[in-house]
C-alpha cells in the first residue's frame, strides 16, 4: 500500500495519524515483516508460527514516522500448527496491500 509523502519538505497541514473509521481490509506480507537473516541456517520447527506467508488483517490507523515513512496500525492472526494469537502492532506500509473484494 503506497502512501505518498509531501516530497521532502514539513507540511504543517498534515496530520502525522490518520484514524480509519471504519477499518480497513488489508493483506500483510509476513515475511517482508520478519525477514530472515543472510545465510539463515534454522532449523525448521512445525510447531513455531508461520511468519513466511501473507495474512489478512484490519488497517484501523495510519501514522508518519519521524523521518516522514508511513506505518499503519493493524490487527492480524499469527498462526502456528496448534496456536492462534490475535496480534495488534504498527508495521511498515510496505508489507501492507489492500484486500480487494
């Protein structure tokens, strides 16, 4: 999901959040998100959480960061083999892309 900037310069007229009533559909690009390291050399684990695949989840805010980059507020099911944890964190926009009906 692409969100651009104001092309360097300080907007006073923009708000750094941006609350999404209602929320948003949104996939999330889980291994984009937890990259693995170069020369990875883990042991696979069947009972570990799946963090090499997309998820859907709900977009409910946009924020800017500092150096101006866009992170959304989301809310996500991390999934192992027996577990499901309902996550809610702030990530890159860049693992973001809208769910289209």
């Amino acid at each position: 999901m692409r969100v651009n900037g104001s092309g360097g310069g300080v907007d006073p007229r923009r708000r750094p959040f941006k609350v999404l009533t209602p929320s948003v559909k949104v996939l999330i690009d889980l291994s984009i998100l937890y990259p693995q390291p170069p020369h990875h050399s883990g042991t696979f684990t069947a009972e570990g959480f799946d963090v090499r695949t997309v998820v859907p989840g709900d977009l409910t805010e946009w924020s800017m960061t500092v150096d101006g980059d866009w992170i959304g507020r989301v809310t996500y099911q991390l999934m192992s083999k027996d577990r499901c944890e309902t996550v809610t964190h702030w990530v890159p926009s860049r693992v973001l892309k809208p769910l289209l009906p």
